[in-house]
C-alpha cells in the first residue's frame, strides 16, 4: 500500500469518530446566524423581531452588542440559536442506538458543564451500562456517585432520602456487575451513616482504608511505587435499607453535621502523600482521606473518642493542616479536657485557612473554656466582620449564639440579649435559646430562663441534653419536693441525650442528697463507680457513704485507693483517720491528723482529732448521753431553784422547759459535783431553738479558785463570764460572737493550762476564744459542773434540751 493510500484508509477510519467528536464536544450554537442579500459574511447574534417571513424588518443584536435592520425581504437564510438542552438533545439522538461507553462519557461531561445534571448524570449511567470493560464501567459509576454525594450538600426532607436511594442504587449496581474497590465502601458508608447505622458505616470505611493501605508501597520509591494484586475489600456484613421512607421510619436518623457557609479553603501548602501513602494515585489518596475523616466523625458520634482522634490524627500526618480533620480533633481534645492542645491545632489551621468562618468559630469557643473571653470575642466578632456569612445562614446562627454567650460569662448582658435574640430569630436557635435561658437565670428571671431551657430542649431535639442539664439545676434552685422530682427527671432525660453519663451521675447524687435519701446516694455512687474509671474524689464520697453505714472496711478500702491515686488527698486521709480513730488505732490515727497538718496547718479537723487523742491519752472521760430508763434525772444530778421550770428526761434527753416564774433571772441549774479530782473539762450538747426571745442559757463551771460561764445572751451572742474566786462577782460579759444558729451545738469550757489558769471556749469544736483565772482547777477539790437556763422576765417561755454531758478528768500518772 503506497503512503497515499494508507492517509486516506485511516481518514476513512477516523472520520466516524471525528464526526461524533466534533457533535459531542464542540460548542453549541449560543446565537442566531443570518445570512442577508448583499452582505458578504453571516452575521451572528440574537434576533429582536422579524423572526418571521411576513415582517417587514429585522432587527438584530450581533456579537459585538449592536442593534441593525435589515429588510426582511433580503434575509435569505435564519439558523437559530441553540439552547444547551436542545444541543444535548441533538448529540443525545446521534449516539442513541450505537454510542459508545466513550461518547455517553463525553457527553455526560458536556452535559454537566452546561449545567444539565440529570442529563449529564444519565449519560453517565449509559456509560457504565454499555461498558464492556470492568474497570471502566466502576470508573463511570465512581463518577456518577461522586455527583449523587454532591447533590446530597443542598437537599433536606424527602428529596434528600430519594437521593439516598439513588446513591445506594448506584453502588449496588456498580457491585452487580462485579465491582469492588474502596470508592464503593465510602459511600455505602455515607448511606449507612446517613440512616443511623453506625456500625455498617464503621465497617465500610474500615474496609475501604484498609483496602487502600494495603497498596501503599511501603519503601518503595514514590516515582514507582509498588502496585501488587489485591483482593476485592469484603463488603460490611449489613446493608442500610433500599428506601428511606415509609420503609425506613423506625430509623433512629442521626441529626446532619451542622452545614457552614465560608469560603472555599485553598490548596494545603504541606502534602506528606508521597512519603506516607505511596503507591496511591492523587484520587485513590483524596478517597483514603475522605474514608478517614467519615470514620473519625462516625466514632466521635458513637462515644469511641480515641478511635475518633486516631482517625483524624492519621490524616493530619499526611496533610497537617486538613481543615475537616483540624476541627474533628480539636473538638475531641476539648471532650478530654485538652483545651490548650485544640487551640493550638486551631491555630495551626487558620495560618492556612484565615477567613475560615467555623475554624475561627470553634476556636472562639474554645477560648472561651480557656477563660479567654477577650480572646473569644475577636474570633467570633471577625466572623461577623471579615467572612461575613449571611445573617440567616448556621454559621451567623452559631456565631452570633457563641459571641452572646460570651457576652453572658463576661457579665455584659445588655450586649449579649440583642446578639442572642438575633440568633434565635425565627424559627429558633436551640444553642442561642439555650444561652438565653443562662442570661434569664444570671439576671434573677427564673421563670424566663425555665422557659427559654424548656424551648432549647425542643428545639434542639433529639440531642437536647444540654438544655435539660441546665433546666435541672434550675430546677433544683427551687428546693420544694416537687421540683426535686421534675430536676431528677431533666437529669435523666440530659443522660438519654447525650450528656455526660459522670456529669449526670454527680447531679444525680447531689439531688439524693438534697431529698434526703442517704440510700439513692449511696447506689449512684456506686453504680458511678462502676461506669468510670473512679477518682480519688469519687472514691472518698463513696467510702464517706459507707462510714454512714458503719462498713468500715469497704470504706477504708476506697480511702486507701484514692491515694494510691494522689498521696496527699486530704478526704481520704481524713477517712482513714476516722477509721483508726473510731477502732482505738491511736498511733494510725495520730500519724494521719498530723499528715493533715502538715498539708493545711488551719485544718481544724485534724487539730481537734488531735487534741482528742491527746484527751485520751491524758484524761478520763465521764460520759452521761442518759440512755436510762424513766423520766426522773438522777446519776449524781441534783436540781437546783426550778423557777417555774420542770427539769425532766424524756427519751434520753433533759428538758428544762416551762414559764419563769417566782423571780425573774432566776437561775434553774442541773448540778453535778465532782470530788477529789482534777477536772478539766466540762462538754455538753444543746439545743437552744426555742430558748425564748430574752432568755439565756448556758454552762458552768465552778472550783474553789472561782467560776466561768459560757452562753448564748438575750441578744443572740455567744458570751463569756467569770469570778476570780468562790466569793467574788461575775465578770461583766465578754462576747465571743454570734451564735452559730439553729440545730444542736456542742459547747466546752476547758482548762488548758492548770499553772497558768488559761480556759479555752469552744463551740462545736471550734475554739471561740480563751480567758485566763488563776488557780483554775489547778488542785484538786470541789468542782460544780452545771447546764442552765433563765427568762429575764416572769412568764417567759424557756426551752433548753439537753443530749449529752461528757466531764474530762486529768488521769494520775
């Protein structure tokens, strides 16, 4: 064959393929051509009027913008213009019957470049129905579900589930006709995540990771990497269901990811791809990361933080300052309590993407936690000011909620309200409600902020345990039974939504304590204990709970793991210290008392057990808690001038009550005398509630070097006063301040120092103040130890109850 010939056999061959080249891929026809009598070129543009033969001019605007006319009688020839979907029509009709999976391409292509997405995406579909070639039919289907997932973006509702069939049609048809690759699995994925079913996402995206890194080329040279056969990834085992509607209403359909309006980020200036992922094309490596960042999403959503952060902390070697990736992990340091390392991985990222609106909101917030508010309030106002979102778009929602709160927390209320109401413009902004209801709560207006945290909660359904968390609080603040009942059952519904469970058992536990129900108390605790990894803090709570109970062992067990935890915390050792000072274990128990001085030398527990120990080892003790049978006193006590009150016992305790009479201040005393002994301290315990408006009551001390009384004065103070002698005159009183209010109080006079005569007061084992009276229960002798009580005026009502009397005496050595 001459060289001539073979040019015009392969022109023959190539025509037909030119033709539908040139009918596919060339521009259509965007203006009218008319071809006039007398003028030598056509001239192109769209016609005005006179389309028609019977008119009598036409009027045209070419190309270039300018208006002529002709007369229509010298028009000779109109092609009209095309529309891109007549041109579509026109090349669709070519390839109909014998098109290729080539030209179906080709023309789905110009088709999406035009703006047809549905013819663009049918002839897609025809591609990879009519391809022959495996791998090039997953190819065109790959294609076609990377548009369905695009579509995805912008629909809601229904026309987002029949999306959702289509992509799920779509990867099943792809696996029909035997196709399988890591493509497919993400979005199966998608689908699965979409529906609410997290472990058949979980599955997918797993096989679809490892499918992938199972071809890097480990060592290889990334020029040319290493490719070796792989088998097909397994499918996940389940299947999200064909159709999402009626089918699928049982679904638990998770909430989508919030949608923000910024900026397109640029190209990241560090790509690690070439060393990390080798033997992965730039497409395979852009679906490796997607997988990743879907499987990081999946995982924080279901309570697996640590699976979640290697997720994304995986992508980041490869491209540090992965937008997607960057937020997904801040957002989990911040839950494990990383605040510092989130705002640096924040940081990092706005070096790359600075008008990035969520990046700057997210780490506005997380300033915020940081006690940053100044701070804050820059990244949430530059949203506002540089990116400038619309005012109706979730990120302006969003901004403008954070920002309010921030106002809130900084105390500024006047500018947080308009900010917060206008993230809550309709219809509503559960976070901004939310806010609201804390800025009713901060200014007094309990009713509003129950209001604005019960609408939170519906508006932000079904994930609104925030807004319970909160309303229970409030709710608590009110104190009566019933808002108890109704803060329990916010707490409770804040667990089912997503709150915390160790934050809703702590709330829980505190309202057992405020109803009183030491039982309910003690379950939570233990069942806290059981669903985390307990702390110190939790472990002495518990084991205080089982000292209530006596069950010293299981208590001191708990004491001694917290510490194994923190050495020096100081609940646990003051547990322990209670354990061996309530089992007589006095060298244990002084050796903890003194390690909790060391820690805080103003711990008054610790100095009172210790003076204890002391009183122990010096002292005898007489204790009279009058446990005996019968109504009368007796024991050594005698009555001294009643003045109209009955001095009586009545289930173990001592009542002097009734109305003075005879002679007002008259004294009524219940005495005791003391022998032969050095007594040292005199201890009982009393209830003055309903003393009577100018009455007083106390105790009294006596020996033969003089006399100290210790009680609560007609005007509510705690005072002091005292004689030099058996003979002399009291004292004017000395006030050791207010009394320490309703309930039972333990009062003491105690002789510190017998050489010197100091006397120590004290009031529930707290030392109120002290006084010195020479030869105060120096020798030893008479001592008259007495509980008193007086009206000051006749016909006064009076009421003292005594518990107990506990008599120190100085042991013989």
């Amino acid at each position: 064959m001459t060289w001539r010939a073979a040019v015009v056999v392969f022109a023959l061959l190539v025509a037909p393929l030119a033709r539908a080249q040139e009918a596919i891929d060339a521009d259509f026809r965007m203006f009218d051509v008319v071809v006039v009598e007398g003028v030598a070129d056509p001239i192109e543009g769209t016609i005005l009027e006179g389309r028609d033969p019977g008119a009598s001019r036409l009027k045209i605007r070419t190309r270039q913008g300018v208006i002529t006319e002709f007369p229509r009688n010298k028009v000779r020839e109109i092609t009209d213009r095309e529309t891109a979907e007549s041109a579509f029509r026109t090349r669709a009709a070519r390839i109909k019957e014998r098109g290729t999976a080539g030209e179906h391409r080709l023309l789905g292509e110009w088709a999406l470049r035009h703006g047809l997405r549905a013819e663009g995406e049918g002839e897609l579909r025809l591609a990879a129905e009519v391809e022959q070639d495996a791998a090039r039919s997953l190819a065109h289907r790959e294609r076609l579900i990377g548009l369905v997932e695009e579509r995805l973006a912008d629909l809601t509702g229904a026309a987002r589930d029949a999306a959702l069939e289509a992509l799920l049609a779509e990867v099943s048809r792809a696996e029909a006709k035997g196709g399988a690759s890591a493509r497919l699995l993400l979005a199966r994925a998608r689908v699965a995540r979409e529906v609410g079913l997290p472990e058949v996402a979980r599955g997918a995206l797993e096989a679809a990771r490892d499918a992938l890194e199972g071809r890097r080329g480990g060592e290889a040279d990334p020029a040319t990497p290493a490719r070796p056969e792989q088998p097909a990834p397994p499918r996940p085992p389940e299947r999200p269901p064909a159709r999402f509607g009626r089918d699928g209403e049982g679904l638990e359909r998770p909430p989508p990811p919030p949608r923000h309006d910024t900026d397109a980020p640029p190209a990241l200036p560090d790509d690690h791809g070439d060393r990390e992922l080798p033997g992965l094309s730039h497409p395979e490596r852009d679906v490796w990361r997607q997988a990743l960042l879907l499987l990081g999403a999946v995982e924080a959503r279901d309570g697996r933080l640590a699976e979640a952060a290697d997720a994304y902390e995986r992508v980041l070697e490869v491209w540090p300052q992965e937008r997607a990736a960057c937020l997904g992990l801040a957002r989990l340091r911040v839950t494990a309590g990383q605040r510092g390392a989130a705002q640096d991985l924040l940081t990092a990222a706005l070096k790359v993407f600075p008008r990035d609106g969520e990046l700057l909101l997210v780490r506005g917030q997380v300033r915020a936690l940081l006690g940053d508010l100044e701070g804050a309030r820059q990244d949430l106002s530059a949203v506002l000011t540089a990116v400038r979102p619309p005012d109706d778009s979730a990120l302006a929602r969003d901004v403008r909620a954070a920002l309010g709160l921030v106002l809130v927390l900084a105390g500024e209320h006047d500018k947080a309200g308009p900010s917060l109401e206008a993230a809550d413009a309709p219809p509503g902004h559960g976070p901004a409600r939310l806010a609201r209801g804390l800025l009713a709560e901060r200014q007094g207006d309990l009713a509003a902020a129950r209001a604005h945290y019960e609408e939170a909660a519906r508006l932000l359904a079904p994930r609104a345990g925030d807004a319970h968390y909160a309303l229970s609080f409030l709710l608590a603040g009110e104190g009566d039974a019933a808002a108890l009942d109704a803060a329990v059952g916010a707490i409770r519904a804040a667990a089912r939504q997503g709150v915390d469970l160790e934050l809703c058992l702590r709330a829980l536990t505190d309202l057992a304590v405020r109803r009183g129900d030491p039982e309910a108390e003690l379950r939570l605790l233990e069942l806290h204990a059981r669903t985390a990894a307990p702390g110190p803090d939790l472990l002495a709570r518990l084991g205080r709970s089982y000292l209530r109970q006596e069950r010293h062992d299981e208590a001191r067990a708990l004491f001694e793991r917290a510490l194994e935890q923190a050495p020096d915390h100081a609940a646990s050792l003051r547990g322990l210290a209670f354990v061996a000072y309530a089992r007589d274990d006095r060298p244990r128990a002084k050796e903890l008392f003194e390690r909790l001085l060391k820690l805080d030398p103003q711990d008054g527990w610790a100095a009172r057990g210790q003076r204890n120990l002391e009183e122990a080892r010096t002292r005898r003790v007489w204790v009279d808690a009058f446990d005996r049978p019968g109504r009368e006193v007796k024991n050594a006590w005698r009555v001294e001038a009643p003045f109209g009150l009955k001095v009586e016992m009545v289930d173990g305790k001592v009542f002097l009550a009734g109305r003075q009479q005879n002679e007002a201040e008259g004294r009524t005393r219940l005495v005791r005398t003391v022998q032969g002994e050095h007594v040292v301290k005199l201890e009982a315990r009393l209830h003055l509630d309903r003393l009577g408006e100018s009455a007083r009551a106390g105790l009294r001390f006596e020996t033969g070097h003089g006399g100290v009384v210790l009680f609560r004065d007609t005007d509510g103070g705690l005072k002091v006063t005292w004689s030099k002698s058996k003979t002399a005159p009291l004292e004017d009183p000395r006030p050791l301040g207010a009394w320490p209010g309703h309930g039972p109080r333990t009062l003491a006079i105690e002789v510190e120092n017998p050489q010197d005569g100091t006397v120590a007061l004290w009031v529930d084992g707290v030392r109120r103040g002290e006084l010195k009276v020479p030869g105060f229960g120096r020798d030893r002798g008479d001592a008259e130890l007495s509980v008193y009580a007086q009206g000051t005026r006749l016909d006064e009502q009076v009421e003292v109850v005594l518990e107990e009397v506990r008599i120190y005496v100085r042991r013989e050595r």
